[in-house]
C-alpha cells in the first residue's frame, strides 16, 4: 500500500470585529440601574458614577469627563472613612463654635450609644435601613422620642460636616424624624406657692437663693445664665441686666430693663454691692459661687405639687413656664419678653391653671 501525505489546510483567519469605542474616549458601563464611566489615560485608570441612569445623560457626562481628564483635569477621589474619622472632624468644629456643656452631650450620646454601632463602619455602609435598625433598638431600650431625634441630629451633623468626602450617590437617606409636640414637659409654680416659697427665704443666709427665685420667677432666666452670671452683668446706672452672648443658649445678648427702685433693683443693689465686675453674682456665706443647690430646692419645696419633675414636684425650669405664663396673662408676647423665643415655643412655655382657663372662657362668652 502507498502511504499518502495528508496536507494540513492552514486555519482561516479570524476577522477582528471593529470596536465601537475610540481609543482614549471612555467608555460606559452599568452598576446596576446607574451609568459609570471608565477611562484609561495615560497609565492611570479613571472610574467613577456618573450618577444617572439615562443613557443619553451619561454620555454627554461621560464626554465632560474625558475632556476634564485629557486637558489635565483631575476627577474628585474619594478615600474610605470610618464614621469614628468623620466624628472627630466634626467635633474639631464643635469645639469652636459651641459652649462646653453641648460638647460634652454630644461626645456622651457619641461615647455611650452610637459609636458602638456606627463608629466602626465605613461611611458608605451607613444607610437608611441601619439607622432605622439602631432607632429601633434604642426604642425598645427605653429611649424616649426626645432622646432618639437627639441622637439621630447628632448622626446627621456628623455626615453633613464630612459631606464633601463621601460620593453624592453613596449619601445616606436619614428617616424623618420623631415629632416632639406631645413630649412638651408641663408644670409651673403657682403664685400661692411663689409665695410661700419666697417666705421660707426670708433668712439672710439665703437671700442669693431668694434673688434668684425672684428673678427667675419673673423674667424667666435659665438657671445657668444666673447661677454663672457676674456682678458686672447689673448696670446700676442704666437700671439694665445684660447677659452676653456666650451666656446664653442661643448665643444672642440679652439686655432686660430692670425696674429703677423696684424690687429686684434694690435686690440686686444689696447683692453687688461693693464687690469686682468679674466677680459670681450668686455666691454662698464664705464666699464660695452658687453651682449646684439641688438638694436644698428639694427640700424647700418638697410640700409643692404643679411642676414637671417626679411625683409632680417643681423643678427650677418650672420657674420658666411660670414666668412667660405670667407675662402672656399681662399680655406681653414673644417680642415684649425679651426670653429670645419664637413665637411658637413661647406658646408651649405657656401653662395655665384650670382659673386662669375658666377666666379666659368667661372673656369668651360675656358680650
């Protein structure tokens, strides 16, 4: 038999198909329902959203991109940051911009609740749903409204400060919050028991306490804007009380007239006296300043019922809603008071007793 040579037919070439890109001009891709982009240009590769889902839109976008890129342009970049990175940052602004008491509630709602849960994350995995989650564990601890949207805002802040180091599209959705309407505290002091209490001050002992019972009760102070007043803050010639602005709550001075010769003038006359303009306004026998007096208001005023702290009892900032009660029955409103309140929450600091409502619907009725 004759062996014969099979030759081996050569393969056909295959035909490059012809790419729809252009070289150096990007190219789009989808990450589920969104338009990214890539482009490698120049050894580096650029690849980011262009953070809609139109695909006419992405392109224009996509063009922007690659000549922002060509003509030396460098795209925004964003690094991983921890929530615990992105607190500290903010809390740097904090510090310059708010009194020692509100950063250490904040650093303590951080410390205690948060940061054990979200400090640990990456920003882009805070969403909607964890937050929602963490809410919900908070209400079931026995975390009030109040104390819920407190904790949330302080979240918030957190991610507004450091909005520019987190993707637009990565930003979390915060859930609405809680409405703090029904969660008003109520209470005041009578005028029956503004009296008695001020008569159980009559001891010269306790007259700094008496002055700002008085005071409070009439102007409506906060307890810290007295308790760290200074003597300078009275202006005995202009008959004026004036705290500062880093005195107050809302950072905005307070000038209240002081009747000449009234009452609270001649208190304030007898409690300056002689002593330096930095010197604490409230002080004790020996000279020490008035901080805390907690145990004694409790047991002065341990027979009185109408506040808002347990059981009833009055607590120092009932002596607020008495006083803003007192002043809407005289009719001076929001503008007149001077408390530095809108017009709504100097409504809710208004608490009338069942005399003064009974009074009012006779106004109502009688022709």
């Amino acid at each position: 038999m004759t062996q014969t040579n099979l030759i081996a037919m050569p393969a056909p070439k295959k035909t490059r198909k012809a790419s729809v890109r252009v070289r150096g001009q990007g190219y789009l891709f989808m990450r589920g329902a969104m338009f990214w982009m890539e482009l490698n240009w120049k050894g580096a590769r650029y690849r980011h959203s262009l953070e809609t889902t139109d695909r006419e839109t992405a392109l224009l976008k996509l063009d922007d991109a690659v000549a922002k890129i060509r003509s030396g342009e460098m795209p925004k970049s964003f690094e991983p940051i921890t929530v615990q990175a992105m607190f500290d940052a903010w809390m740097l602004q904090v510090e310059t911009s708010c009194k020692p008491r509100t950063q250490a509630d904040y650093r303590g709602r951080w410390e205690r609740h948060l940061k054990p849960v979200f400090g640990g994350l990456v920003a882009n995995q805070v969403d909607r749903d964890k937050v929602v989650a963490y809410l919900n564990r908070r209400m079931k601890a026995g975390a009030g409204p109040v104390t819920r949207n407190r904790e949330q805002r302080i979240l918030t802040m957190i991610f507004n400060h450091n909005r520019s180091k987190i993707p637009a599209n990565r930003f979390p959705e915060f859930p609405r919050m809680q409405s703090e309407k029904a969660h008003v505290r109520r209470g005041r002091l009578s005028k029956a028991d503004y009296e008695t209490l001020r008569g159980r001050l009559d001891n010269p002992r306790w007259f700094w306490l008496k002055v700002f019972l008085v005071m409070t009760f009439k102007f409506g102070f906060r307890k810290r804007e007295l308790l760290y007043a200074k003597v300078g803050y009275f202006d005995q010639a202009a008959s004026t009380f004036t705290l500062p602005a880093f005195s107050t709550k809302n950072n905005m001075t307070r000038v209240v007239d002081i009747m000449r010769d009234g009452e609270i003038f001649k208190m304030l006359v007898a409690l300056t006296g002689d002593r330096p303009a930095n010197a604490p306004l409230f002080i004790r026998e020996k000279g020490k300043p008035v901080r805390d007096f907690r145990r004694y208001w409790l047991a002065q005023t341990a027979d009185l019922k109408g506040g808002s702290g347990k059981n009833g009892s009055v607590t120092i900032h009932d002596l607020r809603r008495s006083a803003i009660t007192n002043m809407s029955e005289k009719g001076i409103g929001s503008a007149q008071a001077g408390t530095h309140l809108t017009d709504e929450t100097f409504r809710r600091y208004i608490q009338r007793n069942e005399a003064e409502r009974r009074a009012t619907a006779k106004l109502i009725e009688v022709d």
